[in-house]
C-alpha cells in the first residue's frame, strides 16, 4: 500500500467515524464560522457531548497506540467493558466532575533510543486522560485548520510527507529557487512556552475559558520518569500526547504566516487579479512579477512539523532569512535554532535533507531538475533494521516462528519502499540496500547442502504479484515457503500534489476522497442514541461499525433492515463459551435468523425456514453461525 493510499484511508476512517456519531455536520460548521472569523467562547458542551465522547473512544480504539498502558495500567480494552453510560458519565466526571476540576495522571515518559546514540522522550499519558484529549482534538482541529496555512503540513488531514516533498521539489525545478535554509530548532517540544501558546490559541479564536483551564492542566501534567522520579514541566508539550502536534502546529503557525507576509501573501498581491491553478492554489504570476521590482525578498516556507526549509533566489537572501527568522523565534516564540544544524546551502552544489531525503537539482539542458536520494542517515537505519530482521528469519525467538519473522521483514520492506519511492534514484539507494540484506539472508540461511534461498515456493497472492511478480528478484525460504520481498525492485514514483482545495471539512473538499455514507443513516443514527444500558461500550461501538460494513443489510438474508427492532446482534462465539464483544465476533442479522441460529426444536426451525425461504447460499451462511454456536447444521 502506498502512503497516498495509506492516508487516504485514515482520512476516510476518520470521516466516517464522524458520520457515525453525526459529528461531520458539527466539524463543518465549526469550520465554516472560524472561516469567516467568528470566536468560540462555548465549546465545552460541545467536548463533553455524547456524541463526541463515544467518537473519541471510536478514534482511540482504532489507534495501534491503545493497547499501550500509562501510569494507571489501563489499556483501552479495559474502557471497552464499561457499558455506554458509564464510560461517558466518567468522562465527563473526570473533565468536571471534580471540585478540584480537571486533574490528568502523571504521564509515563519513555525514552525512545535514536540514531545518534540519543533518545528522544516519549510522554504516555493515562488511557482515560488520552481520551479526554481526543475529545478536545476532535473539536479544536476544525476550528484551527480554517487558520493554518497552507505551507504546513505535518499532522495535519489530507496532507502527508510526500505533498511536503512535492512542494520542495515544485520550489526548485519550476520556480528555479536553488538556496535552500535548512532549520533546525532545539528540542522543540520541550520548550514550548505555554502562557504564549495559551495566547495563540486565544488568538485563533478558541475563547473557552474552561477549555483553556483544561489545556493548561494538560501541559502541566507531571511526568513519572523510569526511575520513578517525578518531574513537573514548566514548559514543553510532551511527545506521545494525542493533542501535542495539534499544538505544535498552532505555536508555529505564526511562523508560517509570517514567512507568508513576506511574500506570498504581502499587501502587494491583492492589488493584482488572479487565477486559480488547477490544484486550487491562486496563479499570482502578475502580482510577483511586479514584486520583483522591489526590494521584498523572495521566500516560501515547506513546514512539516517542527522540520521546516525556507527556499529563496540568491546566497545573500537566503543568509538574510537565515538571520532574521532565527531572531524571530527566539523573539517571538523563544525558541532557539541549533547552529550546527541551521545552515544555508545551494542545490546546484550540495544537497539539502528534508524528512529522510536528500535532494539538489542538476543541469538538464536549458533547465534545472530535481535529483534526490535517500539520505545517508536513514539508508543506513533501514540498512540497520533490515539486516536485523533478515538474522531474525535464521534465528527466530523461542517465541516466535519463521514464517512470523518473514512476514514482519516483508513488512518493513514496503513500509520503506511505500515512504522513499518518491526519491528520484530510489533504485540506486535500495539496490545497494538489497545486497547487504541478501548477503546476509544467504549466508545465514545456508545449510550443509547450500541456501535454503531458492527461486521458487509457495504462490503469490493477487496483491503481492501485482508489486513483484514480474522481477527475478525475488526468493523463497525453503521449508516455509514464503517469499522474501526484494527491498531492490521498486521504481521511482513522482509526488502527487495536494490539492488546496481539499479538506475534511467541507462537502467539495471531500470530493475524490470520501462519499457520504449510503446506507440507512437515521435508522443509523436510532442504533447510536439506542445503546443499552447493560451492553459494553466496545458491543455498541461495534454494533455501528457492523451496520455500515454490512451495508445496512442481514448478513445471512441481504435484505436491509428497516426498523431498529429488526437489529439483532449476535455473538459468534457466546459469551458463555468465551465469546467477546469484539467487532469479528459479532454480526447483524435480522431477528427471525437469530432465532433460526440458535433454534434446537424440529418445529422451530421448520417454521422459521418456510417463513424466510432461504436459498442454498443464505443456508450455508446461516450454518456457519449455528455451529460455533452448539447447534447442528440445517
């Protein structure tokens, strides 16, 4: 899967995670006022609505992160038991409840070992005090993205690494801006000032008082160190916090702005007519080249994160920007740039790294092109994690198996080959890479009668022939018989563009990437405001997502369900027999088929099948849920 697939799709869980719960229509207009200016100062109700809450356990869930514990040992299965009405009436106990007012647990910090031989912190907030911060972030972000500019795109919707890389490379072969200033700013993170984020945040028009309150006391949350000591920040926001990079992109957005003022969105320009280009973005052609006569510097910012490059037209300017924008945020946002890392360089000559890729441009004709590799940095980390797992493959654990370990190498290989295909000598990089992994696979695979690496095994899957059926590269464990996927067959693939008229906000801004639901969506909507009292969280959560993953129909019959009554729920495995109220457990069917599966009497069932009059199809679908069950099949 590629990284536009990737992000596709979690856009597109994200959005209908939010129809399920009928919260798009809410984002929407919380979008459109901040659009045209208007201040929230009551946003709190809005957090803390039903709707909301069981949203941001719908998010959290489906985040690989949820299984991880902070201080309290409570992983998000453990939320899941809760019926319904106490998971939202605990939320809310915690964010209000309290006469104290909200409090979170200490954050388990974690220290993450990097590349260098350092470690970069990681903070673990408690399960409960994560959702509280999904609740936030589902509210916040709306209103900020009608803010943010259009130059940042790290953790940000519909955006990604590789429309951050486009930008860089569009920069310097079309608009031929070949000094690039690479920033680089000291522990981000750890140093953010809270009393001028909490400013920003008022600035954007986020007026909440209490929600600000709650902010507040997020930042200030202590940190249990591994040691057990207990530190109390004063400043930062810690790294591994759900809302963090929502934050992070709200301090720098000044930053983004700023640079903008400069150029791209100075007074100058809206004296002159303009066109839009066909990704969305205004053609200013007539307005820049009346600004060139001035003495405005040339600049434009590619911001991901706190990895941002600054690209303008000569050496002088660039050293000017240089000094300038590190004043600026010590000024300003006091922050301090790292002087070994901060640096001017000319692509023509040297290449500039941005998020994992080096880059430069060379002559071709009358034109400049873009060149890029990976760089060396982090050839040499996938370098590192791939020979690892290939001695993995010859040596698995005692606890694992060699299928396993194959699967997992597999993995990491189209993970990197997914990321760094938009490099344009990828194929030279990975070719390289290929070899020292097949070295080593080799040797350790060999046996008395030679390499256990053969040409041929078991056969492809669809998806897998698709990407690697046609190279010779590729090789098979002898014994398993499962390939090993050739980290060297992988071509280069141009960036896409992001269009800027995308967001996931607005009904044409999801165009091409999300269609409204097309099912029942008010009968959806009945099941949501229906959840039972005695029923867990997880069992109603899943009850929606099966809904729509069924198409609103019965399982076993196809036909659509028309009344809430018609819903029936029913475990796979029963609960009495150890069964969960985990989402492959469970099916919708309607509720003549419910009593069809667990029916034992010859009348019962006779009856119940003269009243369905089930095809041969919808016979063999009911069978395989009688039988985990206990029952005979029909």
């Amino acid at each position: 899967m590629t990284n536009k697939q990737k992000n596709k799709l979690l856009c597109v869980d994200d959005l209908r995670h939010a129809e399920y719960y009928q919260m798009q229509d809410v984002f929407d207009e919380l979008y459109t006022k901040s659009k045209s200016g208007e201040v929230f100062t009551e946003l709190m109700p809005l957090i803390l609505s039903r709707e909301n809450i069981l949203l941001a356990y719908r998010n959290i869930k489906a985040n690989s992160g949820s299984k991880t514990h902070g201080t309290d040992n409570v992983v998000i299965d453990d939320i899941g038991k809760l019926s319904t009405e106490e998971y939202v009436e605990k939320l809310r106990y915690i964010v209000e409840g309290s006469k104290h007012g909200y409090r979170p647990k200490p954050v388990r910090r974690k220290e993450i070992p990097k590349p260098n031989g350092k470690s970069r912190p990681l903070g673990i907030p408690c399960m409960w005090d994560r959702l509280v911060q999904q609740c936030i972030k589902q509210i916040m972000e709306p209103i900020c993205e009608a803010k943010f500019s259009e130059n940042s795109y790290g953790f940000r919707p519909m955006r990604s690494v590789e429309h951050a890389v486009q930008r860089v490379y569009q920069l310097m072969q079309k608009a031929n801006l070949h000094y690039v200033v690479e920033f680089d700013i000291k522990g981000f993170f750890d140093n953010v000032d809270h009393s001028k984020l909490i400013r920003q945040i008022w600035s954007m028009g986020i007026r909440d008082k209490h929600l600000l309150y709650v902010i507040k006391q997020i930042l200030k949350a202590p940190i249990k160190m591994p040691d057990g000591k207990m530190i109390n920040p004063t400043k930062g926001t810690p790294q591994g916090g759900i809302i963090s990079p929502l934050l992070a992109n709200i301090v720098l957005n000044e930053l983004d702005h700023w640079i903008d003022s400069q150029w791209i969105e100075h007074p100058i320009t809206k004296k002159y007519s303009f066109k839009f280009n066909s990704n969305g973005s205004k053609d200013l052609g007539h307005a820049y080249r009346a600004m060139k006569t001035t003495g405005l510097k040339e600049m434009y910012i590619v911001r991901y994160a706190d990895d941002f490059r600054i690209l303008c037209r000569t050496k002088t300017e660039a050293q000017r920007i240089l000094t300038a924008v590190s004043k600026w945020l010590s000024d300003r946002l006091r922050l301090e740039v790292s002087p070994e890392k901060t640096r001017v360089v000319n692509v023509k000559k040297k290449y500039s790294e941005f998020l994992g890729f080096k880059i430069k441009v060379h002559r071709k004709g009358e034109k400049w092109t873009v060149v890029s590799h990976v760089c060396d940095k982090a050839l040499c980390k996938q370098k590192e994690v791939l020979v690892e797992q290939a001695k993995r493959i010859a040596n698995p654990t005692p606890h694992s198996t060699e299928s396993y370990e194959i699967h997992l190498y597999n993995a990491k290989v189209i993970g990197a080959q997914s990321y760094y295909k938009i490099a344009t000598h990828i194929n030279l990089d990975f070719n390289s890479l290929n070899r020292a992994v097949m070295t080593v696979l080799t040797n350790r695979l060999r046996t008395q009668t030679g390499s256990r690496l053969k040409r041929t095994g078991r056969p492809l899957t669809k998806a897998e022939f698709g990407i690697y059926g046609n190279t010779p590269m590729m090789r098979y464990v002898a014994g398993s018989e499962e390939p090993i996927y050739p980290i060297g067959y992988v071509q280069h693939k141009p960036p896409w563009t992001k269009k800027r008229s995308a967001s996931p906000y607005s009904a044409e801004g999801r165009k091409g990437i999300h269609d409204n639901l097309r099912i029942n969506t008010s009968l959806m909507l009945q099941m949501m405001k229906s959840m039972s009292l005695n029923r867990s969280v997880e069992f109603s959560d899943n009850r929606i997502s099966l809904f729509s993953a069924q198409w609103g129909k019965c399982a076993v019959t196809g036909k659509e369900f028309e009344l809430l009554s018609d819903i029936h729920c029913h475990h796979i495995i029963p609960k009495q027999n150890g069964g969960t109220d985990k989402y492959e457990n469970l099916v919708l069917v309607l509720p003549q088929v419910h009593r069809l599966i667990h029916a034992t009497d010859k009348d019962t069932i006779e009856k119940y099948l003269l009243l369905l009059e089930l095809d041969k199809s919808q016979l063999a679908k009911l069978n395989k849920y009688r039988e985990p069950a206990g029952n005979r099949p029909i």
